[in-house]
C-alpha cells in the first residue's frame, strides 16, 4: 500500500461506516477494517456489504483491506500474516468498535469496552514498538462523565467519583481511564467524546437508529405516558456529520496529539422544544405527562407501564440537563476550519425525527 495505512476496529458501526466514506473520499489513506463474522456471513462478506450499499465497493481490496477478529480477544485474535502487515504499514489506530446498548449487563459491557481497549493497547504498543504507528485514536464518549449528576465535564481529565446511569457509562469511563495510563506512558493519543450521535444535520440520515432512537419510540408509540424530568432540562445530541467532519479535522492536526474533543452541542435542545416540536408536527403522538423527579413513584405505575419504564431506565441521566461539557479543545482545534459547531434547534429536532418517520422506524 503506497500511502498512509489507517487501521479501524468498529467500522461496521453506525459511527465507523460514516468514517470509512469521509476517509476514503477526502484522503488518500489506505484503510485496514478489523471485522467479525455474524450469523451464516463471513467477516469479508459482512464489510462488502456495506460497502456495496455505500456505493464504495470499487475500493475493496484496493484501498480496503479486511481483517478478520474479535476485539474480546487478546491482539483481536488477528491471524499473524495480517499482524505482520500492521506491524509493517500501520499509522494511525482507530479503536471505535463497542458496546453501545445502554441496557447492557455488567459483564458484556466489561468484556467488550474494558477489554475490547486493553486489547487494543496491546496492540498499539506492538505497533508502536515494532512498526511506525504515530497516533491512537480513542471514540470514548462524552458520558464518562456520568450522565446522573450535577458537573461541567472538563476535557482532558476524567472526574473522580461520577454518578454513572449505567454499565455503558461505567465501562467506557475504566476504558478511557486505560487509554489515559497508555498516553502518559508515551503512546500518542488523540480521544473523541462525542454526545449523543443522531442524523446527519441537514437530512437526518443514519444508518441505523441506535442509543437514543430506542426511547424516542417508547414514547411516540404510546408505550410510556410519563416522564420523570423538567421541561427545562436539555439532552445533548450531536449530528453524525458533525463528529465525523470534526474527527477528521482533529486527527489530521498535529497539535490534536494527546488531547481529548468534546463533541457535543454547545446549546442542546431541552425536553420542552421536543415535546412541542412533536406536538405541532405529529399531532396524534399520545400525550406524554411530565413529572418532577423527586415526586416520581414508579409503584404508582401499571404493571406493564413498570415493565416499560426498566427499560427506559439507563436513558434517564439524558435527560437530566445538568451535566455540560467544556470545548476549550474543540472550540480552539476547529476554529477557521470552516467546521462550525452544530445546531441541535427545533428546527433540527423536526428534521432528525422525520428522517426516523421517513425511514420507517418511528410509525406517528
Ligand atoms: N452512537 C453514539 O451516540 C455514540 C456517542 C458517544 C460515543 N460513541 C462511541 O463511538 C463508538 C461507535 O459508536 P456507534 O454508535 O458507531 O456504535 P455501533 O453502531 O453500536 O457499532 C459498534 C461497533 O463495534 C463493533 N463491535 C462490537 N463488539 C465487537 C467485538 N467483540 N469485536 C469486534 N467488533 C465489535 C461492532 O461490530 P459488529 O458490526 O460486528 O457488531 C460495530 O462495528 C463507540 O465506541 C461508542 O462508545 C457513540
């Protein structure tokens, strides 16, 4: 391969695929896409796939190349004629790949976001030991802060005792705890923490409806009618364009090195534009009560409302509107880029929830 090799776990992700197309349209970089087989579909089968649908299956085996492993397992169990090509060509490391469910159990979430970066450590410094790796690039995310308490998250730190709403939450704030002991130890760094991740700013495209999309239907189709929250309290979204122009844009500055991005919106929308905009653009979407969370009773819920409400449990901390994050970092690394913060308006809340209607998944 004659130009840069970027090496990428968590591409057949929401946030990876986005990242393969930018990448291979606005660079010349080479990209090594670690995949696993699911089902009947082999690892190759499962990347060709989405590349087809990407419109980007000209650059398999050209520009792409797939490498099959697991990231639960030590060096992600990579074949050694493939290890020995990384160790050869391999510049940048993307570690994306985890798990994203916030009703994951304790375990899952342990074995693949704790473990999952440990391994991939383990392979960085192999890398960086034997080959000429330059940069590792964490995904963490903007709720290693823990979702539940009151704090103004700083960038290149992680808070002491956070109140985390979830296994999510808790595993990937010990991940970047890992990522961080590797930077001080000198692996060169750069970490991501974006929000949470929705549709594309102008058209509200996503490849799948993943993290907050679940609890949007909770609520459009009736399954809950009441919210322990204020009208006042923002959740924090972030388009998928943003975070992947903005990621790029980081990455390629030199000065990104060791640093940590808060990729999140500088002013989220609150619950109270949510709930109107869907007021005034779905009228029949059921009511939805507001209540204040210190008169919150579950057991006053029906059985089935109960049921309902465990689900949308690890959700909660979204929506509590008093955790911010500082973009020193960001604000400075973009500033002139043209790559401007995003808006997550009303008027933004209407485009990413018709594309959900558009696409079939939220049925209003
Ligand atoms: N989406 C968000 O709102 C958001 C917000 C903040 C931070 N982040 C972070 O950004 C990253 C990407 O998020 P996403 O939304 O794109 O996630 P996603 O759509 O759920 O994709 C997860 C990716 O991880 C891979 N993966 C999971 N377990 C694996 C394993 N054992 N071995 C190999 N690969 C494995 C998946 O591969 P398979 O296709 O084989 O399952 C998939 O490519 C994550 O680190 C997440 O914590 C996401």
């Amino acid at each position: 391969m004659a130009h840069e090799l970027i090496f990428m776990t968590g591409a057949t992700g929401v946030l990876g695929q986005d990242l393969v197309k930018e990448l291979l349209e606005t660079t010349k970089a080479d990209i090594a896409i670690l995949a696993r087989a699911k089902g009947r579909k082999s690892h190759s089968d499962r990347v060709a796939k989405i590349l087809k649908e990407m419109g980007l299956d000209r650059h398999l085996g050209a520009r792409i190349r797939v490498i099959e492993g697991d990231v639960t397992h030590h060096k992600f169990g990579i074949k050694k004629e493939d290890l020995e090509f990384l160790e050869r060509e391999c510049e940048v490391f993307y570690h994306i790949a985890a798990l994203t469910a916030l009703n994951g159990t304790e375990k899952e979430c342990q074995l693949i976001n704790v473990g999952g970066t440990e391994h991939a450590l383990e392979l960085a410094w192999d890398l960086r030991k034997k080959g000429k790796l330059g940069r590792f690039v964490y995904f963490s995310t903007a709720f290693v802060a823990g979702s539940i308490w009151n704090h103004c998250s700083k960038e290149d730190a992680l808070p002491k005792n956070p109140g985390f709403a979830n296994y999510y939450e808790s595993s990937k704030y010990k991940a970047e705890t890992k990522v961080r002991e590797a930077m001080t130890k000198g692996m060169p760094t750069t970490i991501i923490r974006p929000s949470i991740v929705v549709g594309h700013s102008v058209t509200g495209v996503v490849s799948d409806f993943n993290v907050i999309y679940p609890f949007f239907k909770l609520f459009a189709h009736g399954a809950l009618s009441k919210l322990p929250t204020h009208l006042e309290n923002t959740f924090n979204i972030v388009p998928i364009d943003f975070v992947i122009k903005a990621t790029c844009e980081i990455v390629k500055n030199p000065k990104s090195l060791n640093k940590t991005f808060h990729l999140v919106s500088p002013h989220p929308p609150t619950i109270g534009a949510l709930l109107k905009m869907a007021k005034d653009e779905y009228p029949n979407v059921p009511p939805i009560e507001i209540i204040d969370p210190k008169d919150f009773q579950k057991s006053k819920m029906t059985a089935q409302e109960q049921m309902v409400f465990s689900i949308m449990e690890p959700y909660l901390g979204y929506l509590n509107g008093h955790l911010t994050f500082d973009m020193t970092n960001t604000r400075e690394i973009l500033r002139g880029t043209g790559n401007h913060l995003p808006k997550t308006d009303s008027a933004f809340l209407k485009t990413m929830i018709h594309y959900a209607v558009k696409a079939g998944y939220l049925v209003l």
